[in-house]
C-alpha cells in the first residue's frame, strides 16, 4: 500500500536533504606507515589517535617505503628477500611484487607516477621499473653501495648517492645515463631537493655533514656542520632531510645525536637542535605539515613535532628498529 506524503513532509525531506549535502564531510583520519628493519612488518599508525593501530607482515628487513602517486598502493623494499612488495593501502595486504634487483633500499617515484628508480646497495646500480608492468626497463650502473634517491622537481635528473665512492651521481632521466658525480663527505645517505630545484642537499654519516649541492653547475656551494653541546663529534650523524614546501626551513635527523636540526634553508645556518628519540633516522611530514615525524631506530618509536611550535609532543610505540616512514591521508 502506498502511504502520499504531504507537501509538509515533502519540503521537510528536501530541506534535510540540502542541509546534509552541505554539511562538512567527516575529515580522514591520517595514517603512517612505518618500516620495521629487525621485526620485518610495517606499523600502521593512526595519527588522530596518536597510536599505532595494526601490523603488517612483510619480508625481511624492510627499509625504504613510500606510496604511489594515487595512494592505492604502499611500496616496501624488502632488502634481505631482494624484492619491493606492494600493498593495497584498502586492504592492507600483500597484492604483488616488483622486480628490485638486488638489496634494495630506497626508491624515488616522478610526480607522474612512473617509471621508479631503485638503488639496488649489494649490486651498485639503480633499476629503473616500469610500475604498471612490473617490468625492469633499464639497469644505471652508479658507485660502491647506493644508498639515496631523489628526482628533481622538473623530473629531469635523477641523483642516487654512493655510500663507499662517498658521491651524489647525476643522471639524466631521459637517457638514464650518469652525467655527472659530485664528491660530498663520506658515507652519503639520503639526497633531497628544494621545492623550487634550486639547490641538492646530500647528508653524510660519517662526515657529518650535509653538502649544498648546485645541481646545475653540480658544485658542493657550502657545507653544513652541527656542533651540540655535550656529545662527540662522531655522535653526530646527519641522515634524513626534509624541506617545509616553502623551501624556508629544513630538519636534519642526526643519528645517534638523539635529535633533528632545525636549519635556516635560506642560510644554511643552524637554527636549534631538538630532542627527540634513539638514533633518529628517517622523517616524513603529514600534509599539512602541521606535523613533522621521526624514525627512532633503538628506541623503537616515533617521535612527532610539532613544527609551528617546534616541540616535541608525542613518543608512538611501533615495531622494532623502525626505518623508513611515509604518511598519507586516510
């Protein structure tokens, strides 16, 4: 039996109807994932609850993680299994592989999503994949042990670091060909451009320092030292780096120092150090970046700033020797 509504009842629904079509959507919780290198898992960590809600299991050691340009699909070098897997980020399960190459470590993606360039650290080379086919589309040889990846914001250069031959190689994306090798301290690990391309900031371990790079002369302009008070020089051990999307302000992670620097971009001059857990390794902002987060490695936890204030405000348990770390909207 059919029951006729009103006009009341009519201009009731619709009045409801629009104001629900206006209403603010429910905002999307953040979510990080975070490398385990000695408990082979990834942490999912839910940012809105400040805590880290399930695990993944993964192959063995994993390090470098990152997403695809889509946010479908988390990517895990597996290093010690010599494979990156993929992961449906909806399912939060295994879906695939890629052919890495051997020992893979880190990997960098083009803003339009493909093809991505791996340094392969026991084969001293960088694979390039096509990601859609899972095929390998070329082979870079590059120096002794390459450790990090970056792509200019252009997408034009491709720079890998060499951890033995202590060099940033420049290659050239379009004839993936090494153009040129800029010597930098020893133990380079992790290469990170500016926003604008203007400048190639390369970290090195054992040198602690992190090189200025000119990527287009490719010349060292200045080097970056960090003098803290109390600790040993060798204890400072500069490795992630990241850039506020304005290009003013850059965070160093500094190993074992137990702290990130806070640098003046503009200057290269050292603004502040802050405390944060054991031997701080890789960091990763939320989107906003309203949030910058640390990969503790001994201390087995994330650390979250607080940029805007630059404080400390938050230790998050995960597994254990935590790596790599990227963050997506969820």
């Amino acid at each position: 039996m059919q029951v006729a509504m009103t006009d009341a009842a009519v201009r009731l629904i619709a009045t409801i109807a629009a104001a629900w079509a206006l209403a603010p959507l429910p905002a999307l919780a953040l979510t990080a994932y975070v490398s385990n290198e000695r408990d082979n898992s990834i942490s999912v960590v839910d940012l809105d609850a400040m805590k880290t809600v399930r695990t993944i299991a993964v192959g063995q050691r994993p390090r470098g993680i990152m997403l695809t340009a889509d946010g479908t699909s988390l990517l895990v070098c597996a290093s010690d299994d010599d494979t990156i897997q993929i992961i449906d980020t909806r399912t939060l399960q295994i879906v695939g592989d890629l052919p890495s190459g051997p020992d893979p470590e880190t990997f960098a993606l083009p803003a339009t999503g493909n093809p991505l360039f791996v340094s392969n650290e026991n084969d001293n080379r960088v694979t390039v994949i096509d990601v859609p086919t899972r095929k390998v589309l070329a082979e870079i040889p590059t120096g002794v042990e390459p450790e990090g990846m970056a792509i200019s914001p252009d997408g034009q250069t491709i720079v890998n670091t060499s951890e033995t031959t202590n060099m940033a190689h420049f290659i050239d994306y379009a004839t993936r060909k090494v153009v040129a090798n800029v010597l930098v301290d020893p133990r380079p690990r992790v290469a990170q451009f500016k926003h604008d391309g203007s400048e190639l900031w390369v970290s090195s371990e054992l040198g602690g320092t992190v090189s200025v790079i000119d990527p287009v002369k490719h010349a060292v302009k200045t080097r970056i030292s960090f003098d803290i008070r109390g600790l040993r020089a060798e204890a400072i051990q500069p490795v992630g780096i990241r850039f506020t999307k304005d290009d003013a302000t850059a965070f160093v992670a500094l190993g074992p120092a137990n702290r990130v620097a806070v640098i003046d971009a503009r200057t290269a001059k050292v603004a502040s150090y802050l405390l944060v857990g054991q031997r701080v390794w890789q960091m990763a902002f939320t989107p906003d970046e309203k949030y910058l987060l640390t990969t503790n490695g001994l201390s087995n936890d994330i650390s979250v700033i607080d940029v805007a204030a630059l404080k400390v405000i938050k230790s998050i348990q995960v597994g254990r020797m935590p790596w790599g770390i990227v963050v997506s909207p969820q």
